[in-house]
C-alpha cells in the first residue's frame, strides 16, 4: 500500500478481494496513516564559537513508534561535526555534542538532524551557527576586508554591488545556492516580461510576450497600474545589484539586464507629472502605493549608479510624499487622505530609500507620521506600540505590525526598547509554513524578514530558515511560469497577480545583501576587532 503525499492523516480501511476455489473473498483491513511516527523536535539554533565543544538536549516525540533510534547530522557547517546516537525504545531526548574546529569559519548552515527507526526515516531542521560573538553575524573576514568595509555602511545599498560583497552577506545571514538560484529564475521570468516600452503590466502581462500562459482567472480583477509594475520589475534587479551602468561580476548574466533596468527607470520617469503646482510636481501616475514603489525604484536607482540625471527625479518624487501627507500624519490612496498603517508603511520605504540615496529629508512629515504611526498602536495592555492596526482603534494584525514594527524602526527606535522586543515576539509567533504549498502572505513576509533582518540574532535565523525554504518551494518550476509564483491563494494575489507575488517573493530573498542590518555600524565594530 502506498500514500501519495497528499494523503490525509488519520485512520481509513482498504478492501481486500480474493478468488480462491470459485469463492470471492472480501476483507476490511484498517490503515493508519501517519506521517509522523516519531520526531526530533532539533527547531532550534545552535551557536559556538571555534574551538568549542556544546551539548544540546532535544526533545524526541513519539506518535506510533516507541522502538530504537539512530539519530546523525547532514549539512554542517564546514568543520562542525556531530556525532551520532543511539536512542532506546522509549526515550524522549536525546543528546546531540556539536564540535567545531579551531579554524572554522564563521557560518550559518540549516542541518538535516536525521533519524531512523527500523524502515522508517525522517530529517528535522536545525540552524548551527559557527561565530565568535559579538555585535551581530558578520565575520571577520568581511569586517577586516578593505574593499567590502566601504560597501557595508549601516543600512546601505552597498552590500549588493559585488559578487564577493553578496556571497559574504549570503554566508554570513543564511542564503544559500539554491535562493540565489531561486532569484535568478525569477530574475530571468521578469526579464521574459518586460514591455517594449520599458514597462511592465500587472494586469495583461503576456500581451507581447509569444507563448505566453501565465495568466490565470485569479487575474482578472487585477488593477491596471504600469507604474506599481514597473517599479515592482525594476526592484529585484536593483536588489541584485543591477542598475544601468554596472552589475556584480558573477553570475554573468546579471550584466544582461543592465538595459532592462535602464529603460524600467526610463518610463517611471517619463510617465512623472512635471508641473508648477507643487501638489502634483514629481507625482508618478496611479495612487499613493504605485507612487511610493516607483519612488523606491528611483531612489534605489540614483543611489546604486550614481548617476546625477537620476537625482532630480528622485527628490522630486520624495517632495511629492512630503506634500501629500495627512494633517494627521498618515498617507492613503490619494494625496492628504486620512492615512492608514500599510500606506504608511510604504511611504516609509520610499523615504529611508532617499534617506540612503543622500535626498533631502524633512524632519516635520517624520514628525507627524510618528504620532500616526502611534495612533494605530493595537498592542496589549502592558504593551500597547509592540502590535498595529490598519487605522486607528482597530484591531492588530501580523501583516500590519510587520509594517509598523518597521516603520518604527527607521524611526530611529532602538535595537534593546521593549515594545520591539515584544512585537518580535509577536512576528516570531506567527512563522512562515513548515510545508505550505501557496506563497500565502507575500505581504507579511516581506515586512517581517527585514524587521528580524535589522535585528539578527537566533530569531532571524529560525525565522529565515522557515522563510527561504517557503519561497524556495512554492516558486514555479515549469512551463512559462517557471520562475514566477502563483498569485493563487496569495495576499493581494487578485489585486496585484503574478507581477506582485513573484517581486516580493524575490525581494524577500534578497534580504541578505539588499540592505546590512540597521543595527550595525560596520566601522565602530571594526575598531573593536583591529583592538
């Protein structure tokens, strides 16, 4: 008897028939499926420093199985080893020593914690972390780099710029070969659906692309916004690294999408109001959200080339946020609507892109939207600015804490303040699906893997694995899609279809070079290390 993988748990009988002497036999034999006879609940992070010997003690849960078990380790950081146990019938821990060497490097690796038990194997993840401590993950060998040190300024854009810059970063914060390998395909099915114009569609995508079947009945109410797609299509580039006037060096096709990124950047700004009225000069066409994703795009665009054409653009399109907030402090579909804490969120986005490209800023807009941002706090008692709602007196939701939490902290908020910790608390309680099999809450991820991105620590490293295995699995794989992730069963899958599940599936893995932790300034902590 074999079960698909999709079987239900649970118990069930199967119909035996037999002929034996002209008679027909028929008999009910019971079926238990289970798919979890026994497990080792290793779900944890593992940290030591080179040279050290740990022990970890992990629970082993047992559902039909009670009998004897061998439990060994796959995927170790280089130099780690572990060695395997024997586990008696009934046991409910076992005892994992971890050994690192003297000259193990600083690393991040989610390990396969496997068990067998008779015929019967299973793996369970555990994240090890190789590190000598200190103020975050970064290893010494980046910190002591002179070439990188300059890219790796507290929150840049620096990070993305090289190979060897991003291979740190993926090293040093959980990436691994096949995320990149994920963001490449997504990179190569954008690029498959650019217009001829520079642009991309969320609605009506494949007009000019031949062969194209990617678009489903989930799309059929998605709005019409060139700006919010184009923005959107441009961004992983720029995350990547790529902007018109360079690409890292390797992979070598990133180079190829150099003018794909150049005439992306080209329509946002042909399609800019330019006006004399200041209440519409720099606005980019379609509502607030499409304005503040193409701002992003051109702030991100004029801080990664550098090139001094893209300035105006960029200050402009910021201006534009400045002067369409609420009295209130908040921003919403239209200019100086009453706000709402998902606008703001990414409006947020858009001035810490200006904040990093080197724009004006003004202080007073940061100022109300602070007293906004308070508005919407939807905590506990005892803890009222750790959750958010969408607007005042609602309710929270992780979708918009995630938001929010973030937003704080580019409100200069710090690392250790108790209402953070506890709305990290809050996130790390509502985790990416061990097994989901839809991309789910595209929306929350991408909020929430850069509010535990900026704080690192075990947190992040739980919650990036749970993460990067999610999108690695959900993503497309063959046909025209593959490359790109189903809008179906996707938060705002019907309004922003294929185009927007797949970029912020994409910029989520990117996490790791797109922007060095906000809580880390690079150089105080490569004085403490030359000390």
């Amino acid at each position: 008897v074999t079960a698909s993988a999709d079987t239900p748990e649970g118990r069930a009988a199967v119909r035996v028939f037999a002929k034996l002497y002209g008679r027909i036999l028929d008999v009910q034999a019971p079926l238990l499926v289970d798919r979890t006879p026994f497990r080792i609940d290793a779900f944890r992070v593992v940290s030591l420093k080179p040279g050290e010997t740990t022990r970890v003690q992990v629970p082993v849960e047992r559902r039909t199985y009670r009998g004897a078990l061998r439990v060994e380790t796959a995927d170790l950081p280089e130099g780690v080893s572990v060695k395997t146990v024997d586990v008696a019938a009934d046991q409910s821990s076992v005892t994992l020593e971890f050994a690192a060497a003297k000259d193990a490097k600083e690393r991040v690796r989610s390990v396969k914690v496997i068990s067998t038990g008779g015929d019967k194997k299973r793996a369970d993840p555990m994240i090890v972390r190789v590190s000598l401590a200190g103020k975050g993950f970064l290893p010494r060998e980046v910190l002591e780099n002179p070439n990188l040190k300059p890219l790796l300024k507290r929150g840049s854009f620096g990070g993305r710029l090289t190979a060897e810059s991003k291979r740190a970063l993926l090293e040093a914060y959980g990436g691994t070969p096949e995320s990149e390998a994920a963001v490449l395909r997504g990179l190569k099915w954008l690029a498959e659906h650019q217009q001829s114009e520079g642009n991309w569609k969320l609605k009506g995508y494949g007009e000019e692309v031949k062969g194209c079947d990617c678009e489903g009945r989930t799309e059929r109410a998605t709005v019409d916004s060139d700006t919010a797609a184009t923005a959107f299509g441009v961004l992983p580039f720029l995350g990547a690294g790529v902007h018109h006037r360079g690409a890292p060096n390797d992979p070598p096709e990133l180079a190829e999408y150099k003018d794909l990124v150049k005439s992306g950047v080209s329509f946002l700004c042909k399609h800019q109001t330019a006006s004399k009225d200041l209440n519409v000069d720099g606005q980019l066409d379609g509502n607030m959200y499409a304005h503040a994703l193409g701002t992003i795009a051109l702030c991100e665009a004029f801080g990664l080339s550098g090139d001094d054409r893209l300035r105006m653009p960029a200050q402009r399109a910021i201006r534009f946020i400045m002067r369409a907030q609420h009295q209130a402090g908040g921003w919403r579909y239209g200019p100086r609507q009453p706000g709402d804490m998902s606008a703001v969120g990414w409006m947020f986005l858009a001035i810490r892109g200006g904040q990093l490209a080197g724009l004006t800023i003004d202080q007073d807009p940061l100022t109300r939207a602070n007293r906004f941002v308070d508005s919407c706090a939807a905590g506990p008692e005892d803890s009222r600015m750790s959750r958010y709602s969408y607007q005042p007196d609602g309710d929270a939701t992780p979708s918009v804490t995630a938001a929010g939490l973030l937003t704080r902290q580019y409100l200069h908020w710090r690392k250790d303040l108790p209402a953070l910790v506890a709305g990290v608390k809050y996130l790390m309680a509502n985790l990416p699906p061990e097994s989901g099999t839809n991309l789910g809450s595209a929306y929350y991820y991408y909020y929430a893997t850069q509010v535990l991105h900026h704080m690192e620590g075990p947190d992040f490293d739980l919650w990036n694995h749970r993460m990067r295995e999610h999108l690695i699995r959900t993503q497309e794989r063959e046909g025209h899609k593959a490359g790109s992730w189903s809008p179906e069963g996707t938060d705002w899958g019907k309004a922003g279809g294929r185009m927007y599940a797949t970029c912020m599936a994409i910029l989520t893995l990117e996490v790791y070079y797109r922007h060095p932790p906000l809580y880390r300034t690079v150089f105080e902590e490569q004085k403490t290390v030359v000390e």
